[in-house]
C-alpha cells in the first residue's frame, strides 16, 4: 500500500530551505526511497510550508527515515523552523493515477516477463479473470499464469495502451496487440504471421494491486489474420 507523509512547518528562511533540500537530494542519491516530494507555500502566511512526499509503502518510508543522511538534514530542518514541524502519516486507500500505472504494468508483464514473475506484485492473491474465450474464470495467478501461458507460447506479443479511464476502483484501458505468431496456439501450427487486435480491459483495484479483470477483444479478427478461418463476403445489396 502506497504511503504519504505530510510535513507541516513554519520558517521565515525559505531560501535555505529549498538549498537544504537540494543538499538532501543530492547526498541521498540513488538511497533515497521517497517516489515523489513537492512542497507547497500558503498563500495566506508566506511563512507556512507544507511538504508532501510519497513512497510506495510504510516500510519504504521508515527505510528512508532511518539513512544518516535524513536525520541529519531532520536536525538541519528544525534549526531553520519557527517551532518543531509536524507530521502527518497517511495510507493511501485510493489513487486514480497509481492504479492506472498498475494496471499498465499489468501489460507489460504479460506481455514481456516469460516467466511472469512480476504478476505476484500487481495481482492480489484472490485475482479472477473473466476471458469469454477462456470456457471458465480463471482463479489466483497461477490460474492466470496458465491462461496468459497460452498466448505466451503462441506468440512474440507487445501491447500497445491507447487510452486509461480511472473511476475509484476500476480502471478501464483500451488497447492495441500486435503479435507474430512462434508457437502453436489453439491447435494452429506457428504460422510466423503477424496480426493486430485491439481490446479493451477494466481491472478492479483492491489496495494497490488488480483483484479482478473483464476481457472484450477481438479474436474473431486475430483468427481471420492467422488463417485459421475464412469470413464470409460482405453482403452487398
């Protein structure tokens, strides 16, 4: 679960504030855990900061506080305060933006890890798939993992994200695949033709990760472009 500390201060030396913060920046660098940091100055009491600074979980977050480095730009920072800063501590419980780069990095894993590893950071232990071509729901991720190894062992496969629509939730991604097929897949022997399909998927979030997936694409298409079956002529009137 993504984490978010907030830091509420009070100084009349700005200036050395934000040098203090580039010091902090450059001496933590490539240590530092923090994902993004902004901080914001109230436009009814020049005086009164507030820094905002996220990391992917609490844990992160406590690694990042316990550097040298940090305690000591910490005592630094008090020196330059009116008072002793406060702090907010908050668990996000939802994040438009964070759950449409998970479920984008949903894509990338079925697509290009083989041995879909990174499917246990993305997906929730409960994770169901809803495929209409699958015949039945797939459950957990190594039911996944075996759907998702039918298309991996037919095809050299990339996805292509069009469009992302977040809603609390539920993301929802439209998408372009363009694959060639290596592998046998659906009992057609490799063919080395390559094919375009488009889709569209809407994934449900559950605290970071994806718990459940809903299908639409365009098979019929793929199949046609593979050969495996012939459509028939446009009815003309």
């Amino acid at each position: 679960m993504a984490f978010v500390q907030i830091i509420d201060c009070k100084t009349s030396r700005l200036d050395e504030m934000n040098l203090l913060m580039d010091t902090w920046v450059e001496k933590t660098k490539g240590k530092r855990t923090a994902t993004h940091s902004m901080i914001g100055k109230d436009r009814s009491d020049d005086s009164h900061l507030v820094e905002i600074v996220e990391f992917p979980s609490y844990e992160e977050a406590m690694r990042n506080s316990n550097m040298p480095e940090t305690n000591r730009i910490f005592e630094e920072m008090v020196a330059l305060c009116d008072g002793v800063p406060t702090f907010t501590n908050l668990d996000v419980v939802r994040d438009d933006q964070l759950n449409k780069a998970v479920a984008g990095s949903f894509f990338e894993v079925i697509a290009g890890d083989k041995d879909l590893a990174g499917l246990s950071g993305i997906l929730t232990a409960d994770y169901i798939d809803h495929d209409p071509y699958s015949g039945q729901d797939a459950r957990g991720i190594e039911g996944f993992r075996e759907t998702v190894g039918t298309y991996q062992s037919g095809f050299d496969m990339v996805f292509t994200l069009d469009s992302q629509l977040a809603d609390g939730d539920m993301v929802a991604t439209r998408w372009t695949w363009r694959a060639t097929q290596t592998g046998e897949f659906m009992g057609l022997a490799p063919t080395s033709k390559q094919v375009v399909a488009t889709g569209q998927t809407t994934h449900r979030m559950r605290e970071g990760k994806i718990a459940e997936c809903w299908w639409n694409y365009d098979l019929l298409g793929m199949l046609q472009q593979l050969g495996a079956i012939e459509m028939p002529p446009a009815m003309t009137r």
